[in-house]
C-alpha cells in the first residue's frame, strides 16, 4: 500500500528494529502526530497462545485508569432491571422487543443482558456473535448487576479477547492524554492481559508489542 508523505516522513524517524520503552513510545507518537482529529491511541499484543485450542484464550474485563477517552453507546437488554439500566446511564433500554431492532440495526457499542434474555437473544446470535457483541459472562455482560456493570462501562471498563491469529487489540486513550496517562492505561492494559493467562498455556505468554497512533506509525515496546 502507498502511504502518504507525512507517513513516510514519520516513518524515518521510528527505527523498526528498535524496542522502546513506554514511555519512549509515547513520546515518539505524539512527537509524530499526522491527522489535524484526536486520533486514539491503540496497543496490539502478539501472544503465544494457540488460539484453536479451547483452554488457550484470553478473554477478560479491565477498567482503565483514565479511560479510552471514546463514549461507549451501552444497550441493555432485560426483562427484570429497566429503572436499574437508565439510572445507570445505559443508552438504550428495553426487553424482548430489542430483538426485533437488533436485526435491522446494530447502534450501540456494548450490548449487556440479564440471564433470562439469552435464550432470546439466540435468534440474533449470528448477527451479534461476529460484531463481538454477543453478550458473555466472560466478560461480565451477562450479570443481575445491571447498575454496576453499566456504571463500570461508562467509565472505559474494556473487554478484550484474543483474534484468530492469537493478537489482543486495544484502545488505550487519546494523543491529547497527557503523557503520564497514556503510559498507565498501556501499563494497566498490559497487566490484564497477564493476570488473563490462559490456565491451559504454559510458558511467556506475550511475544511482542505495539503501539500506535489511528494513523501512525507502529512503535514496538519492551516486552
């Protein structure tokens, strides 16, 4: 792919071959920033895992410290737990009557449910499942902790789970966190990842790391 001149000029400054810390990355993304918007800043971990194997994912819940700095629309699905939902902030409330919306319209970013609306949500199961917004007890949106759970959300608590080739992506804030910010959101993420080690993998579970700007240049990280 052709990249463009403010890319490539970037580029030359970033050396490929080099770790850096952190803190070093930070400095080196926003030092290069392209686009004139807040562009976020994402974290894409290579793991070891064998991600066909059942007892190898990596899937679990974090709360950022200082959040993603993206608004999460969060749909709440519930037969039992409406006033809870919309006092807790949820964008869209409702019961069995979603289901019917969801396969026309995916407008939300999070889709939480209280149990007795799975059997229900199966109908649109293929729809959810590949957006990654089925809900999961994994990650804590299947829950008869409705407030809580949607409080935590608003607050940038972050889902993750490893692809099909065994990487975990993230958004971990802005360029315009300042500096401090940036490095304890990565740190933290990082930290989730590990306390998540799959109980069937044996062995240093991260490969290697990278940061990067939505439109920069990758920055590798010490492992």
């Amino acid at each position: 792919m052709q990249r463009g001149k403010k890319y490539r000029a970037i580029a030359d400054k970033i050396d490929k071959n080099n770790v850096y810390t952190i803190e070093e990355a930070v400095t080196l993304m926003k030092e290069n920033k392209i686009a004139k918007f807040d562009e976020s800043v994402e974290i894409h971990i290579k793991t070891n895992v064998d991600p066909k194997k059942g007892d190898q994912q990596i899937r679990g819940t974090t709360i950022l410290p200082h959040g993603t700095g993206k608004s999460k629309i969060i749909a709440v699905i519930t037969s039992t737990s409406e006033k809870e939902a919309k006092e807790a902030g949820a964008d869209i409330v409702g019961g069995e009557e979603l289901i019917e919306k969801f396969s026309k319209k995916i407008d939300f970013d999070v889709l939480v449910a209280t149990p007795e609306m799975m059997p229900k949500l199966a109908k649109v199961a293929k729809i959810l499942g590949p957006k990654g917004l089925m809900p999961n007890p994994k990650t804590e949106t299947v829950t008869t902790k409705i407030k809580d759970t949607v409080a935590a959300l608003k607050k940038g608590k972050a889902a993750f789970k490893n692809d099909d080739t065994a990487n975990v992506h993230q958004v971990v804030g802005k360029l315009s966190f300042e500096d401090n910010k940036l490095v304890e959101n990565i740190k933290s993420f990082i930290e989730a990842i590990e306390k998540n080690k799959p109980s069937g993998f044996k062995g240093k579970l991260i490969s290697n790391m990278t940061v990067c700007s939505t439109m920069g240049k990758g920055v590798r990280i010490k492992v």
